[in-house]
C-alpha cells in the first residue's frame, strides 16, 4: 500500500501541519505502508487558466509547464492521498487550491450523473480514489473545520472518490516548540495520530473510540485563549 501525503502548509517543514503528518505516516509505516509527505510549499504550481487545453485539445495534459506533471503522476500511483492542509479563512491555503485545481487533467468534460442523481465529470478509468483529511488551525473549537468537511466530502463525491478519515486539531498552534508542561499532551496526541495511521493501512478507517480521542481538547479552551491572548500581547507590545 502506498499512501502520500500533499502538504499544502506555506511553511512546510516548520509548520503545524508538517507535525500531523509526519506522525500520521509514521504509524502507517509501522503498519507496512510505503508512504511519503509532498510539501507544496518547495514546488512549482502555477495558477490554472482555465483554458480547458488538458480536456479538448491535449487530453489528459496540462499545457503549463510545472512541477505538477510529476505530482500528478504521484497522486495517481497512491493507493490513499492525503490532503493536509492549514485552515486559512475557513478553507485551504492558497497553494493547495491551486494543486487541487490542477488535477482536472485526470479528468475528462463528459458528464454522468452521480449516485445521488447530480452531474459530474467523468474521471480518469472511473477509479475510486481514497483520502485521509488533515487540517489544524488557531482557533480552539472544533466547528471551525465544517467547512472543510463540506468542501473534502462534496469534492470527492462528484470525482469518483471516498473520505476515510478526517482528522482535524483546533488549537494547532501548540503543537510546535510546545511549553515545557505541554510537551506529554502533544507527545500523546502524536500518538493518536500514529495510531490513525495504522488503523487507516490496517481498517481503512478510524474507530470511533479514536476519534473521540483525537477531537478532544488538547487544553481547556478558556485556558488556551487567555495563554493565545497573552502571547499576541506580548509580541504587539514589541513591535510597538
């Protein structure tokens, strides 16, 4: 099983998001996957133009030369993508829209009606392709991602595709260089998500006791928005 990882984190290595996966993709090589993190950030992606080129005139190819001929190849060979992705107003981060919208060349403008009745584009062979959702952001709720689940559950409905797991952590910014008395609750939520993992390679999908686990508070939310406001306070009062 190959499972890769497209990180669409403006800071790449540096960021939240990077410390997800990377955990993520540990536990599912200790499963036995062959697996990988693709961080967009150091890639090539230019916008789409929209030309429709890759469907009516060079079909299945993209005419802007990129890195994205080399991610789609890739995004095919995967047994299972995941999607990880910084919450960046309510949505995905510009890079990862912009690689997302990039992979209309596996599609084809011919339409089908879906199982729920409601027109779609033809994919690639009609392969069912399998996805992971990783996102994080600042805020300290969870109802923050609805968007997200929207977005990943509509997209992959109408591309011939099925959600495994969405994994989503509110208060995402303690995860990096966490305080000293943070650092077991992150090291326990790390291995949560080597668990989710495992699970994904071994079950594809995620039991319901884990993803309570993995929807908790990593601290209490009133706590971590007096620790947040303090912190900006501190960093405002400098620059001033």
């Amino acid at each position: 099983m190959k499972i890769i990882a497209f990180n669409g984190s403006p800071r790449g290595s540096e960021g939240n998001t990077y410390i997800m996966v990377e955990s993520f993709l540990k536990g599912a090589k200790a499963a036995g996957a062959e697996v990988e993190q693709v961080l967009l950030s150091e890639k090539n992606i230019k916008h789409c133009q929209g030309c429709f080129s890759c469907w009516l005139k060079t079909p299945g190819q993209c005419v802007i030369k990129d890195d994205m001929s080399e991610l789609l190849e890739k995004y095919v060979a995967a047994d299972i993508i995941v999607i990880a992705t910084p919450l960046y107003v309510f949505n995905v981060t510009g890079i990862m829209k912009d690689f997302m919208d990039r992979t209309i060349p596996l599609g084809d403008p011919h339409f089908e009606a879906s199982k729920g009745g409601i027109c779609r584009h033809v994919f690639e062979n009609n392969i069912t392709k399998k996805y992971v959702i990783i996102s994080n952001c600042g805020f300290p709720e969870q109802e923050h991602f609805e968007v997200l689940h929207n977005l990943f559950n509509k997209t992959w409905k109408y591309q011939v595709g099925e959600v495994l797991a969405e994994i989503y952590r509110g208060q995402g910014a303690i995860l990096t260089n966490p305080p000293f008395l943070l650092k077991p609750i992150i090291n326990g939520y790390k291995s949560l998500l080597e668990e989710a993992g495992s699970q994904i390679v071994k079950n594809s999908k995620l039991s319901e006791d884990l993803i309570t686990k993995l929807n908790k508070p990593l601290i209490p939310i009133d706590l971590y928005i007096k620790e947040a406001n303090k912190g900006f306070d501190k960093i405002l009062s400098k620059a001033g």
